[in-house]
C-alpha cells in the first residue's frame, strides 16, 4: 500500500485498521505522527498476528503531533518532517521514524501480551521435570539431569520478568530519543519551501 494511502486512512475516525503484511513499524510510525496509538493487534488462533488495529489519541500532545504531521504533509508531503527533521538525516545517533515505529509496536507487545504465556509454559515444563524428577530419583543417571533442567527452567522464568522489564526500559529510552529530537520549523526556517525531500 503506498504512503498516500496509508495516511489517508488516519483521518480522524476512532479506530483505524491495517492488515499485517505491510511494513508494520512504518505504518506504526505514520500512525503515531497522526495521532493515533496501537490498541491491538489481532492474531490468527495460531498467534500469527494479522492485523494492527489503531485508536485515536486525544491527548494535547497527540492532537499537536497530528497538526503538525498534516501541516506538513500538505505542505511539503513529508509527514515525517518535524519527527525526524531534515537536518539530522545523517547523523548516526538520531532514530528514524520506521525504528520508532517497530518499537512502539515491541513494547505494545509487551505491555499488553506480556511473557504470560512463557513463563506459564516454563512453569508447567518445570513442573513436571519436577515431578520426573521425584519419580525416577532411583536412577541418578536420570534423577540428576531433570532436577537441573526444572531447576534451569526455574531460573528462566525469574529472568524472563527481569529481561522484559529491562526490554521496556531500553525500549522507553529509544522513544524518549525519538521524541527530543523534534524540531517544529518556523517560517525563518524556509522549510515550508523545501518540498519533501
């Protein structure tokens, strides 16, 4: 689907859907430019995602994100102008609006399809080494390798919550960088003049 598309489609209805097949992180970050935030993303009964589902954001911020997407979009057809201004495009440590985007939907993931599923698979595999375990203590040969695999699956859980929390927090960092590197033109600039470059 091209941009022009894709951005038509954020037009002020409350929720917006999109197939998965399309670039996600691009589409994430188009959609965040515009004023809206990932809500959920449907999946297959296999969790094979395939669809994002976007809500509009109301919030001040989002709502002056959006204006000035729009404004620069018409303007100069570079939504992403005041995201990732022009005159940081070739500096190393500035994010681009698709990175943005992936991680926006990687810490959805994470906040609201968490390691539930995971850490409840370890823990019934532990379990049940656990439990072998007990059985066949009479065969050390066997006894001794499943207490230290449920006890290996033990410790993976404990570090499956510390990995996530660590994931989020490397995750915020990246937005919060995405964020300061905001630049909103002002009619010295000229910028309106430039064209989508």
């Amino acid at each position: 689907m091209p941009e022009h598309e894709i951005v038509a489609r954020f037009d002020g209805s409350p929720r917006v859907e999109f197939p998965v097949r399309l670039n996600q992180g691009f589409v994430v970050s188009i959609a965040h430019e515009f004023g809206y935030a990932v809500d959920e993303v449907k999946t297959t009964s296999q969790h094979i995602a395939h669809r994002l589902v976007f809500r509009r954001d109301d919030s001040e911020a989002a709502r002056q994100r959006a204006a000035w997407a729009q404004h620069m979009y018409r303007t100069t057809g570079a939504w992403w102008a005041v995201c990732w201004p022009p005159h940081l495009h070739d500096k190393p440590e500035t994010v681009h609006p698709t990175k943005a985007g992936e991680v926006r939907l990687a810490l959805h993931r994470l906040e609201y399809d968490g390691q539930v599923r995971l850490v409840a698979v370890m823990l019934i595999v532990a379990a049940f080494t656990l439990i072998m375990a007990w059985l066949n203590r009479a065969t050390v040969g066997l006894a001794i390798p499943l207490g230290a695999l449920s006890a290996g699956l033990l410790a993976g859980t404990l570090l499956t919550g510390r990995l996530s929390r660590w994931t989020r927090a490397r995750h915020r960092a990246l937005l919060a960088r995405f964020e300061a590197q905001r630049y909103y033109p002002s009619p010295d600039d000229g910028f309106e003049n430039q064209g989508a470059s």
